[in-house]
C-alpha cells in the first residue's frame, strides 16, 4: 500500500561562490592542458608533466560532476521519513516512526557543529549532517542513540509536516 507524502524536498548546491571555486579551478587547469599540451609551450616556470597535468585537471572535473550531481532528497510519509544523498546513497534510507525518540526542526551550526555542508559526521557528539545549504534542519534522535540531521529550506513546512507525521496512525 503506497503511504501519503506529507512533505518532500530535493536540493541541490546552488551556492555561486562554490561554482566560482569550481569553475575557477577548471579554468586554470583546462588552460594549463592547452597551453602545455596544444600549443606546446611550458606552462609556469615550474610545470607538471603531461600525464600529471592531465590526471590533476581530470580530478578537477570530476570534482564538478560530482557536485552537479549531488541530489538531497528528503520525504516524510504517514510511515516514516526517507533520506537519499545522491550518489552516496542510490536508493532511500529510511526511518520508521517506530525507529524515531524524538524529530524536530531547528537552527544549527554548519561550520561549527559538522565542519560544513555535505555528508558530514561530527566529532563533537551531534551525530550525522546530510545538507547541501542554509543552517535550518531536522534533527532526527533515534531509539539507539544515534543523531541524523537532514538539512532543509523549507522549515515552516518541515514543521506541519512533522505535525502531521505525528497524527498519523500508520
């Protein structure tokens, strides 16, 4: 039997000062490779070697469709909430209302609490961090002990949504 979505949300990194990095970073080596590799001409007064210029701008780039691809993907249904984070995650992980001591929505420190923004997990005892952005999440306490924040840019509807969860009778 298919359960109702009370709440979903997919996000991606969309922060421009990230792609400026990125593309940046490409950039620079793309220019290197046709400078050093096309028109033959040595790239710095220090350059790489062809195959290592090569492998270090294949890595730049494989950095950048990493990020593009990056999905997070986040439903809460009348039986539980579902987490992906494409590509580390290809199908839902999923939390059962039974697996969940308490879930709330709250503010939180990505630098402070999990070191930034991605798949993220914290020395300091806040447990597991999927976001992609911004500084508002659901904090998932488990029956085990175990802490998983889902970040998210919907909170007013996060917080229905959780309302809802909890009336649920499934």
């Amino acid at each position: 039997m298919q359960k109702e979505v009370l709440f979903e949300e997919n996000q991606r990194f969309k922060q421009w000062w990230l792609w400026l990095i990125l593309l940046g970073s490409a950039s620079v080596f793309l220019y290197w490779v046709c400078k050093q590799l096309l028109l033959k001409t040595q790239a710095g007064e220090n350059p790489m070697d062809d195959v290592t210029l090569l492998i270090s701008a294949g890595g730049i780039i494989l950095i950048i469709v990493l990020f593009f691809s990056t999905r997070l993907s986040t439903q809460i249904k009348t039986d539980g909430i579902y987490l992906k984070f494409f590509p580390f995650h290809w199908s839902y992980k999923y939390y059962s209302k039974d697996m969940i001591s308490k879930c709330y929505v709250r503010t939180y420190s990505p630098l402070g609490e999990y070191g930034g923004w991605g798949l993220r997990y914290s020395i300091s005892g806040h447990g597991m961090a999927y976001n992609v952005s911004g500084n508002k999440g659901l904090q998932l306490e488990l029956n085990n002990g175990k802490k998983i924040l889902i970040g998210t840019n919907k909170p007013a509807e996060l917080d229905e949504a959780l309302i809802k969860l909890n009336n649920s009778n499934s």
